[in-house]
C-alpha cells in the first residue's frame, strides 16, 4: 500500500495473479457454512458485530491463506493494535503495541510460507510463496491480506446495519445492491493518504513531489454531484459509483473477496432474522481513519 509504481506494480502483480486464481468462488458456500454457524451459536439477541461480522471475516481469510482458526483470536488482536497506526494522534503506548504487533504476526506467517515452501498446499501462502518475490516481501504480502482482509469488513458490515435500521430500510431482493449502499453510505474507510510521484496541481493547490494529500472518501462517496439524493440510506439504489474500495493502481485487491463475503453474510442474518432490528446503542470505536461500531445490539422481533 505504502509503494509507488515501478516498486508497487512489481509487488501487486504475483499478489494479484495468486489472489485471482479461483480462490474467492470456491470459498462461497464455506462462509454461508461459517455464517450460519456463528448465527447458530449467537442466539436471538446479540452483538451483530462481536458475534458475527468480526469473527466472520476473520475465520475466512484466515482459510484462504491456510492459517488455522486456532490464530484466530491472536490475527484480530495483532491486526487491532496494527490499524491504529493510521489514526491521527498516536501515544507512545500505541506505537509500541504495533511494533510488537507487527513482530509477532511477521514471525508467524515467516514460519507458515517456509513450511509451505517445503510442502505446498492448495491455499494462498503456497501461491505466494511459489511467486518471485522476495522472502521478506511474501511476508508482508501475507501480513497485509490478512490485516486489510477483515480490517474493513467488519465496520462496512456494522456501519451499513446501523444505517439501514437507522433509515428504517431492510435489504431488498437484490442483497449485492444493499452491500454497495452499505458500503458508500458511512465508509469504514474515511480517508487515505496519496503521496504525489511528480509535482502536480489538485484542485487548484500545487503539491511538490513526495508531499502527501488526504483523499477523503467517505465525502466521496457522500457528493451531491455524484449520487442523487447522497444522504439517504437506499438499499436498492441502481446507480452506486462510490469510492469505497479506492481508485487507481491501489484500487482494493480484495474487493471482489469482501463483496461476496458482505452479501453471503447479509443474506444469511436476513434468512434467519427477517424482523432484525437494534436493541440498544451501538458502540463507536472512537476512530476517525478506520470508522466502525465496537457493538451493535440487536434482536430478532420476530
Ligand atoms: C469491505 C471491505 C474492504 C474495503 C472497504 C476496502 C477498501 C480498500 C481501499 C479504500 C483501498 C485503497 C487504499 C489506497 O488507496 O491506498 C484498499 C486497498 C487494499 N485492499 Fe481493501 N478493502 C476491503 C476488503 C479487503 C479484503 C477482503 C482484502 C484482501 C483479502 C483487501 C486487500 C487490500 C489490499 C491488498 C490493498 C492494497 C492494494 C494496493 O495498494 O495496491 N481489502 N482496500
């Protein structure tokens, strides 16, 4: 995420070609099994993010890298403390947490891609550890899909529940429509950092090469001159050109993963749950870059 081209097109290519090859397809009826194993568990009244929409995409990629689920708990704790990092306002505590973080999760998928260097298996650690990247760079190839593969999921899903109870809207027919609106309309991900290759002018403003804008996508996703009636919650809107996963050479790698993953879980919570509906205050993370509910109480009215 941090490189450029010519760097970043080196780095994304072999990433790209190993996350495209089939991977995403086979997973889906494994995480409508998943989904409906964790609403089994959780009951009537529950926490929609702590019970479902966290563990959910956690236990998937997890699956589609070959870590077992028995790291699942120790994946959500690392990639928590490694996401702070992007948060305006870091204390010194924080830094550390991430640094030992990032140390911890780095020693754990080095040990995996070397074992799977030695007998490869059918799971993305062994594509990537079969691609032409160094061992350092599989590393962090590996560290970031399975930070940034669950990192956001988890807020859109939340997010997007929120907003829709908040609307007084259900999701219609058509649930891959109601997972864009979900994510254009209070974007898990509000702002990315773009550091500018060449000198250009944006907007009227000069930047000198190597200076960093904040691109606000969550405004994106919310501009008037873009979306017809931007501040309402529409679950079956036709038109949906929002920014959610980014644009250009950094567009989201995932996209195609978290799409499928957002739609079998929302139709999943709605076969089992048609009457859902909050049962309380959800709890802000209190983040702003990475923006989502800690908790979401809801029950079944049914
Ligand atoms: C709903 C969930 C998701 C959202 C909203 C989201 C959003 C984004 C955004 C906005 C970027 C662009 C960052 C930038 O402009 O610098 C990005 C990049 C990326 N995402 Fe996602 N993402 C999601 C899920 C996933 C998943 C499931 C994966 C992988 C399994 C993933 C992997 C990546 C990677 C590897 C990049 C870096 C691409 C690059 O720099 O070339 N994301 N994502």
């Amino acid at each position: 995420m941090e490189n450029e081209p010519p760097v970043h097109t080196r780095l994304r290519r072999p990433v790209a070609k190993a996350f495209s090859r089939g991977h995403v397809e086979r997973l889906r009826p494994r995480v409508q099994e998943l989904a409906t194993e964790l609403l089994d568990r959780a009951g009537e009244r529950f926490d929609v993010v702590g019970d479902f929409a966290e563990p959910l995409p956690v236990l998937v990629i997890s699956e589609l890298l070959g870590v077992p689920s028995s790291h699942a708990d120790e994946l959500r704790d690392w990639s928590q403390a490694i996401v702070k990092m992007y948060e305006p306002n870091r204390s010194q505590e924080r830094v550390d947490a991430a640094v030992r973080a990032a140390t911890d999760f780095a020693a754990l998928v080095r040990d995996f891609i070397r074992s799977r260097r030695a007998k490869p298996a059918d799971d993305l650690i062994s594509d990537l550890a079969a691609t032409e990247l160094s061992e350092d760079e599989m590393v962090a190839a590996a560290v970031l899909l399975l930070n940034a593969g669950h990192e956001a999921s988890v807020n859109v899903f939340g997010n997007g529940l929120v907003s829709m109870f908040r609307a007084g809207a259900r999701p219609g027919a058509d649930k891959a429509a109601c997972v864009e609106e979900m994510l254009r309309f209070d974007s898990a991900l509000q702002l990315f950092e773009r550091t500018a290759t060449e000198p250009v002018t944006v907007g009227g403003i000069e930047v000198a090469e190597g200076e960093k804008i904040a691109v606000l996508l969550g405004s994106a996703n919310r501009d008037g001159a873009v979306f017809e009636r931007p501040d309402e919650f529409l679950p079956e809107r036709a038109e949906n050109p929002h920014v959610a996963f980014g644009v250009g050479v950094h567009f989201c790698l995932g996209a195609p993963l978290a799409r499928m993953e957002l739609t079998e879980s929302l139709t999943t919570l709605f076969d089992r749950h048609p009457e859902l509906e909050l049962d309380g205050e959800p709890e802000s993370r209190g983040t702003f870059v990475l923006r989502g509910y800690h908790s979401v109480p809801v029950r079944s009215a049914r």
